[in-house]
C-alpha cells in the first residue's frame, strides 16, 4: 500500500508520528510537508525529537491569506499526487494543510482518510471549522476520534466510511510521556516547583489578531498572582508586539518561546492548572488530569467539559482570574479518547478499505 501523509503544522506533526511509525513498518508512505509552520520550533524540532522520517517534499508555502496559502498548497499537491499515484492520501485535524490534501485527493478521484475526523465547535467564524466540514464531505475514510465526533457526522448525513477509532494524540501522549519526564529539563531550566505554576498558550485567530480580546487575557495572565509559563506562538507574538504588550508582558510572566513536544509535555504534566485556547493542548491537559481553563467561547472537545476538566471562559478578564483562583477541574469519568490504540485501529481499517 502506497500512502501520502500531508501535515504542516505543529498539531499535525505531532499527530502523524505514531501512526507514520506504524505504517512504515510494513507499507510504503511518502510525506508531504506543505511548509505552513518553518521556524525551527514549530517543524524541525517535532521532526527531530519525534522521530519522523525527513519529508520526502516540503512544498515551502509560509504564511499567507487564507486562499493564497491553501491554493498553493493544492497547486503543489496535485502534481505530487499525480506523479506518485499513491493508493490513499492521509490527513490531519483542521487546519488549511488538511483542506488542500484533502481536496487534492478527492479531485483526483483517490481514496482520502481523515484523521480527527466529525469535531465541530459550530462557529464558523472559525478557519478550522470551514477546514473540517470541508474535509469531512470529501473523505472516504472518517476516523473520529470521539463518539460525539460519529454524532455530529451523522447529523450531517455522513455515515459511510466513520470509525471511532479514539484520539492519535492520546497514541502520542502515552508513546512519549515517559521519555518526556527523564529527557525534558524544563522545570529545572525555568526554576519551576511541580504543580506551583500555570502553563498558557495563545493561539487562536479570535484571540491572538483580536486587540481587545489579548489584552484582556494579558491582563489576566499579568494579575493571577500565580507564576505563569506562556509559550508564545508566532502569531501571538507578532500580535502582542504590534498592539504594544510584549514589553509589559515579560515584566510579569515567564515569556518562553515555543517548547518542542517533549519539553512541553512535563511542562503541562507538572503544572498546576493549564490556560489554553489550543484544541490539543486541550485534551492534553485532560490526558493527564490537569484542569483546564480554555479562553474560549466554544470547543469541539465537549467531553473534557461534560467531566469538569475542562472550563470556558473566552476572553474576558473576570472569568479567566475566577477560574485561575477557583477552577480544581474534576475528575475524568472514562476513557473518551480511546486507549491510546488509535493509530492499529486506523491501519487495520486501512488495510481493508483498500
Ligand atoms: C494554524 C492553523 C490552526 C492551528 C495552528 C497550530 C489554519 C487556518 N490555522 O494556525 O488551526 O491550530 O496552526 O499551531 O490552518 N508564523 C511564523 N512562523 C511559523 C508559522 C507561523 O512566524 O513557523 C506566523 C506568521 O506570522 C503567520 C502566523 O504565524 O502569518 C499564522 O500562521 P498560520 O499557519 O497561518 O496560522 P496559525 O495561527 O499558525
Ligand atoms: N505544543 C508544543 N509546544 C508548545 C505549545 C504546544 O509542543 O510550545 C504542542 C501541544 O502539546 C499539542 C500541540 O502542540 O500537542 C497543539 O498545537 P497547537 O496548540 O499549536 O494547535 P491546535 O491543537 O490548537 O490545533
């Protein structure tokens, strides 16, 4: 079986690696990396330290608009695809990397499987939620990775081709949590005492492009009266230095630029309580039973909700230093994202669908 695996940015890197691991044990897959995220600490570093085999093509798009950055994409993808005829083309979450591989292949009339297929937040003002419901009508292969997610599918009228198969980045979490304590030298990098820091991360278009809505949590991050750990993604940094923050952030918090995987596993392992508005860091802190306060209006991850692990509070001011000072989150009824086995039961499904 000859597969193209499509990723691009951070999430996906991280979410291809167990199952790119599985695959080449027995089959051929050729990876494309689009080039959305470049700098080293966003690509290279998950490349290194996971493991994953060199991309055999690195289309080098950056950054653009929408409809520049995934348009060349497509343009890209569609020559590789036609040159290597790959029986199946694999893609990852929700970002534009996976609208362009997924409309590619299903163009070109080859079968297409989507790994973290069905999630909804219902807003669309969300790029990712246009990315998802995008891919999920063009895949033959849906693989959910939660029962919610085989609802929301069925809502829709996509029933075909659904697996709940749980979660890739719980395969992830369990294949690197322990090397993650004994290699990652965070804690002592930082001078950090286990469970007496808040690890965040900033991200999201709403938040990150949004003046109002960073400052809010800036503000926030500056009062909690809690050391915060806030690793700043691109985005969020070019932002916070346009809109005049940066220099007054750094007086109160410890700004680090982005961790690799490893380093940012202890980090949130050990944290006392986690500040998001990422979709896998998210689960992630779930995973590992840290509470979660998700500057959000909405998630697609309403399990870790429902279990009270989880906490929206958007971006206002009040509710993020409420949750900081109050939130203990809860503790997880079961196992929403599977067994961590998510990656044999996709190559099983594989296997036979092709
Ligand atoms: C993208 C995904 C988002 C995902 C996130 C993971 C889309 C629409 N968005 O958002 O779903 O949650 O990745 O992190 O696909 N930049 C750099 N260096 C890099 C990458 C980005 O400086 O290596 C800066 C650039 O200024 C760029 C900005 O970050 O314009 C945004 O990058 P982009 O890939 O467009 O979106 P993300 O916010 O990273
Ligand atoms: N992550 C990381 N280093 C960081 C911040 C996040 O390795 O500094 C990991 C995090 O553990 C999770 C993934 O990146 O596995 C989430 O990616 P991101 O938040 O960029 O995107 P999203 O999940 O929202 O699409």
């Amino acid at each position: 079986m000859r597969i193209v695996s499509i990723v691009g940015a951070r999430p996906q890197f991280i979410k291809c690696a167990p199952l790119s691991r599985l695959i080449r044990k027995k089959h051929e897959e050729i990876l494309v990396h689009t080039g959305q995220h470049y700098d080293i600490g966003m690509s290279d570093v998950f490349f290194e330290e996971l493991d994953i085999p060199k991309p055999d093509y690195n289309l080098g798009v950056g950054s653009d608009s929408h409809g520049a950055q995934t348009g060349k994409m497509l343009i890209e993808i569609e020559k590789i695809l036609l040159r290597d005829k790959p029986d199946l083309v694999l893609v990852y979450g929700d970002t534009n990397s996976t609208l362009a591989g997924s409309l590619a292949a299903s163009k070109l009339h080859i079968k297409t499987a989507h790994v973290e297929a069905g999630l909804r937040s219902f807003d669309r003002e969300m790029p990712e939620e246009i990315n998802r419901v995008l891919t999920d009508n063009v895949s033959d292969l849906l693989f959910c990775p939660t029962e919610t997610a085989v609802l929301n599918l069925k809502k829709e009228g996509i029933t075909k081709g659904v697996y709940n198969v749980g979660d890739v980045m719980l395969d992830s979490l369990k294949y690197n949590i322990k090397i993650a304590e004994q290699k990652a030298t965070i804690l002592k990098e930082l001078n950090l005492n286990s469970k007496e820091y808040i690890v965040a991360t900033v991200h999201r278009a709403s938040n990150a492009d949004s003046f109002e809505n960073l400052s809010s949590i800036i503000k926030a991050f500056c009062h909690a009266g809690v050391p915060i750990v806030f690793t700043v993604h691109p985005r969020t940094e070019k932002y916070l230095k346009q809109y005049g923050l940066w220099d007054k952030l750094r007086e109160k918090v410890k700004v680090i630029p982005p961790l690799g995987y490893l380093e940012m596993l202890k980090l949130m392992a050990h944290a006392k309580k986690i500040l998001t508005d990422s979709g896998g860091v998210q689960k992630e802190a779930y995973m590992l039973g840290v509470p979660c306060i998700t500057m959000r209006e909405n998630t697609e991850w309403v399990e870790t909700i429902e279990d009270g692990g989880n906490v929206l509070v958007g971006a206002d001011y009040e509710k993020i230093m409420d949750a900081i000072l109050n939130f203990e989150g809860g503790k997880a009824k079961g196992n929403v994202f599977g067994n961590g086995d998510a990656c044999v039961k996709i190559l099983e499904i594989l296997m036979t669908a092709i």
